[in-house]
C-alpha cells in the first residue's frame, strides 16, 4: 500500500472478502477459496516473470478490482469513485490482469489427452448414443464497438461490429481450444481454416484417435477430423433426420457454453473498446478465468498447443479427408438407425 490514501479503500476490500460465500459469488463469480487460488497463481507468475518492480498495491485487491470490472457492467469512472482510486489506476490494474491471465491461459485450456477423450466419448455414447464425439466447436459473435482501424471488416451479417470467436468445448462445458480475432464478416467455415486447431488437427496424430472426430453445425466442412449435419433440402430421409437431430443434442454443449460464458462475463454481450488487441486479450482472459472457476482454480491437464503452428495447406488436408468424412457419417448414421429400430421395436414389445 502507498500511504494512508489507500487504507480506506483497502479496508473496503478486506471488508469484501469476509462476505460469505454465497455473496461473494455473486459478486465476482467465485468462491474465496476458488478467489485465494487465483491471486497466488497470478502472483508466482507476475514473480517468475518479473513483472513485479514496486507492488504499489496489493495483488488480491488489484485482483478484486480487474475482477469487479471483469463480471459487473460498471465504468471504469464510477468504480474508480466507489474505491477511491483514479479510473485510470482502476484501468491499469484491469490491463495487467487481462494479460497474466493470456500469458497464463495455455495452464488452464488444453487440447483433452487420450484418457480425457475417451471419457467424453463415453459420455456422448452413453446420453445420445453418438460415437467417437470428443467435443463440439462453433462459433459466437462478441458485439464490439466500431474499431480504430479497418472498421468496415468488422461488420457482421446483422450489420453490427463484432469479432469471431471459435470455440471448442467438452461435455464438462469446459474450454479445450479457442481462437479469437476474426472480424465478424469472417464465415465460420474460414475462421477454422484459419485457426491454429485446424492445422493442429489435419498435421498431428496425438490431437484424435482414429475412430474420433468433432461435431460442429452446417457451417463447417465434413471431414474423418470434423463430423457434421446433412442439409436439409426437403428431401431427407427418416435416418438423416434422425442423424441431425442426436448430432444436434450433441453440439448443445458448446451452445451451453457460449450462454455462461456471455452470462458470466456480462461485458462481452458489449465490448466497449476500440483496440482490437484489447478486445482479443479481454475475450481471451474471460474464457481462461471460465475454466479456472469449473477447475476450482487446478491446472488442467491434456495436450498443451506450444512451440510455432505447423505450416500446412488446410484446404488441401481438408479435401484429402472429405471422402473419409462421407464414408464415417454413413457408417454413423446407419449405426443410429439401427439403434432406432431397435428401440421402436423394444416399446412394441
């Protein structure tokens, strides 16, 4: 602390944190047990890294705040008055926390590990009977304000600013991979192709065993690596519906997820910021902070993304895979047709 201009602000925090729990998720999301965990993990990392010169101000209440500011539709201003502090002191503080928690991120979402699939696909075969589902991906639009540069990029199909944020989730609603940063014009379909998951996928053997795949909706391209709906012309047969709709239940998780985490993070229904990269470093600290709290705060475990992205051509891996793709949906959609007659004729029974 810096003097007694600090005590009464600081005594408020300290008053904060001795909220009982139930008041104190409300507030900030979390447990204080789940809280302690957080400022000790960003505090060995801002000491590794030395980031740490002069600690003016305590890191749980430099945490409190950037949190505070994280959860609550509150302006820099008029939190900068409630805790007597200057909004740009408030503002400094929210940006070195953003930035831990990206520096941070690749310890806490992670590619799932050959037990951690297995377990997924048991649970999707076991609920829907779907076989080979290690998660779902889709996409979300983040409003944003108009940017600082190329603002035209930005502009959706519902004539809004907005980026692209990809996701992929498990059945635990937990983040395994996300890639943020396309303009909001960006397809779906193209964000994949861009994103470092798409090259990790179709260049390493370790990401799905041979019989996996990921489920996305009709956006995305059928391949072996990705598994999708049939388009629905009119025309479509009983299995083909019936292969849509478990598919669909599948892909719920990665929707779910997408709900909590823009009901959590209550800023990113509106992004009030014109930098870019201060828009992706926000999105981006919003989903490692998601899976801190599901983690009570552990590390995760699973395949870690580092070292330089493989330099592949996708497009081209991806047609390789399009047969393979046609081939495993049949074979999942005629499997789920058998599975169908037989518990139609079990009711009949």
């Amino acid at each position: 602390m810096n003097g007694n201009d600090d005590e009464p602000a600081y005594s408020r925090v300290l008053t904060i944190r001795n909220i009982r729990d139930p008041y104190f998720r409300k507030h900030f999301r979390m447990s204080r047990a789940c809280f302690d965990r957080l400022v000790n993990v960003i505090g060995h990392h801002r000491t590794e890294t030395g980031d740490i010169k002069r600690l003016r101000t305590p890191i749980d209440q430099s945490t409190l705040m950037s949190l505070w500011m994280m959860f609550n539709p509150d302006t820099f201003r008029s939190f900068g008055v409630n805790c007597e502090k200057d909004m740009s002191v408030v503002h400094l503080h929210y940006k070195k926390f953003i930035r831990v928690m990206c520096e941070i991120g690749n310890r806490f979402i992670k590619w799932p590990n050959a037990v951690q699939r297995q377990r997924t696909v048991l649970f999707y075969e076991r609920n829907f009977g779907f076989p080979g589902v290690v998660g779902s991906i889709d996409g979300t639009l983040i409003s944003i304000t108009a940017p600082r540069e190329q603002k035209q990029r930005y502009v959706d199909k519902n004539s809004n600013y907005s980026i692209n944020v990809q996701i992929v989730s498990d059945h635990r609603l937990l983040i395994r991979d996300v890639f943020i940063g396309q303009p909001g014009s960006v397809h779906d379909a193209r964000v994949f192709r861009r994103s470092p998951l798409a090259k990790y996928l179709y260049s390493r053997n370790d990401m799905l065993d041979n019989d996996q795949h990921i489920v996305g909706d009709k956006a995305y391209v059928l391949t072996d690596k990705l598994m999708v709906p049939y388009r629905d012309d009119g025309h479509l047969g009983l299995s083909h519906r019936n292969f849509n709709f478990i598919l669909s239940q599948c892909r719920c998780t990665v929707e779910r997820l997408n709900a909590l985490l823009k009901n959590r993070n209550i800023r990113l229904k509106k992004l009030f910021c014109k930098s870019i990269e201060r828009t992706v470093q926000h999105i981006g600290a919003a989903s490692v902070l998601h899976n801190f709290i599901i983690l009570n705060g552990l590390e995760m475990d699973g395949i870690a993304f580092d070292g330089p992205v493989p330099e592949i051509n996708v497009i081209e891996a991806m047609n390789a895979r399009r047969q393979r793709g046609y081939d495993r949906r049949l074979f999942v959609r005629e499997l789920l047709e058998r599975n169908r007659v037989e518990e139609d004729e079990e009711d009949e029974d």
